[in-house]
C-alpha cells in the first residue's frame, strides 16, 4: 500500500463511520482508548474505533477535539497552540523536510500500517516515525539514538534488538518497528493514554510515570493529562505529542496545507 492508497483508505473509511455510527462521535475528536485484541488484522478496526476509543470534551481553554476533519484519526486529534506552531514550522522554514519525509513515507509506510494493523493499534501512530527519523532507517542522533524509530542502545536491547558494533538491528526497518510497536504498546498499558505513551517514548517512563502520581496522583491518565503535565516535561517532549500531531495533520490532507500529495 502506497502513501496515496493509505490516504484514500483513511478517507473512505471516515465516510462509512460517519455513516454508520453518527451517534457515537464526540465533538468529532477519537481517541485510541486501548488496544484491540492482538491478532486482529483488519484496517477496518483500527480505523472504526468502538465507543470505549471515544474522548469526551475537554475543559482546557487551550486544548479542545479539533472540528471534523476530512480524513479518519484513531489518535486524539487535540487543538492546542503547540500543535499550530508546528503546522506553522512545518509549512514554512521546515517544508522541504517535510516534503522528504512525506515522500519516504511510500517506502515505509506498508509496512508500518500492515504490523499496526495486525496489533490492533492505532494508524496514526505512523507519524511517531515521521518525527523520530523523518523515515530514515539509518538516522543518528547527537543522543547516539538510531534507526526509524530512533531507539537508543539499551531501550533496544530490552526489546529483542541486536546492538553491537558489527550488527545493529536498529537500523532495520521491519525489526526496529516490530520492536517500536511492542515498546508502544507496553507504555500504553503502562499509562492507558497514546499520549503519555509518546510522551514516555521520548523522555522514558519512569519520567512521566513520576510526573504523573506528581500532578494527577496516579501514572494511568488521559490524553489531556499530557497537556496538565507538560510543563514539567523537558522541552523536548513538551513539543512532541504537538509535532506529532501536526505532522498527522499535513501528512493526511497535505494539498490544504500547500503540498503536493507523494507520488505513487
């Protein structure tokens, strides 16, 4: 499945769930609740959430389900200023990267979306690797992270990855996903949130687990406990659950946002 496909899926399948379960959505926002039985490998479930995936309102002035979009989410599509400085970033001093990485999203992302799938966990989680690597398997950063998904030594090492000097499975693309994907579903039964999991993707656990009893008196939460907690995250991660929503936001209708769509 090409990017392009991806995207007309997605597309379709809002119009059936619009058509069939109009009752269901709150103020048009979804959010992954928990994880579909694994071994489940039909799109359709992963795209047509049950009532259990459905967020209600949020009081926060600065964060709020965003207005019905044109195409399907299954992770929390939240307004907040941080999402719109990094629609802003991305779309201007940022554009030419980002027009790359939606073009090594072809590459990867069958791939991606396929074991996604199979786990039962929602699509949209793509576009972590989108912000971790801009989908270069071979990315390095200053904090000696490495691969797709950007993991350091040790983190995948305790997921089944080879890190060695002469082999180093960081960088292969179906075994550092398979690894990714296992961290990611680990950290969602952890906090019972896809964003204090992305959130404890990038700064580790224990740091957000801490914050959490801190702030909320308790490490599982909701996707608008990311934002109660986030200025006592590192800036970084303050920034991350944004980035990544932002870069879903152009990825998945990339024309309203002066982009050409990925060729095919």
């Amino acid at each position: 499945m090409t990017y392009h496909d991806f995207t007309r899926v997605v597309k379709r399948a809002l119009a059936r769930r619009k058509a069939e379960s109009a009752g269901l959505v709150l103020a048009g926002a979804l959010a992954a609740g928990g994880l579909v039985a694994a071994g489940s490998s039909s799109p359709a479930s992963v795209l047509a959430p049950s009532a259990q995936f459905v967020t209600g309102a949020v009081a926060d002035r600065d964060m709020k389900p965003a207005g019905s979009s044109a195409v399907a989410w299954d992770l929390a599509n939240l307004d907040h200023p941080r999402v719109d400085s990094w629609v802003g970033r991305f779309t201007s001093d940022l554009k030419r990267s980002f027009a790359t990485y939606m073009d090594r999203m072809d590459k990867y992302g069958s791939m991606i979306t396929s074991k996604l799938a199979q786990r039962g966990m929602p699509q949209d989680l793509i576009y972590l690797a989108m912000i971790e690597s801009g989908f270069n398997p071979t990315a390095k950063s200053p904090a000696q992270a490495s691969g797709l998904w950007q993991f350091i030594g040790e983190t995948g090492r305790r997921y089944g990855l080879t890190v060695t000097r002469k082999v180093d499975d960081r960088n292969d693309p179906v075994k550092a996903t398979d690894a990714a994907l296992s961290y990611l579903a680990d950290l969602h039964d952890r906090f019972g949130s896809w964003y204090l999991a992305a959130a404890a993707y990038n700064t580790g656990e224990n740091r957000v687990g801490r914050i959490m009893r801190e702030v909320t008196g308790s490490e599982r939460g909701t996707d608008a406990d990311y934002y109660r907690i986030a200025s006592r995250l590192p800036q970084e991660t303050r920034d991350y659950v944004p980035k990544l929503i932002a870069a879903a936001r152009i990825a998945k209708d990339p024309e309203k946002y002066g982009f050409e769509e990925p060729k095919s």
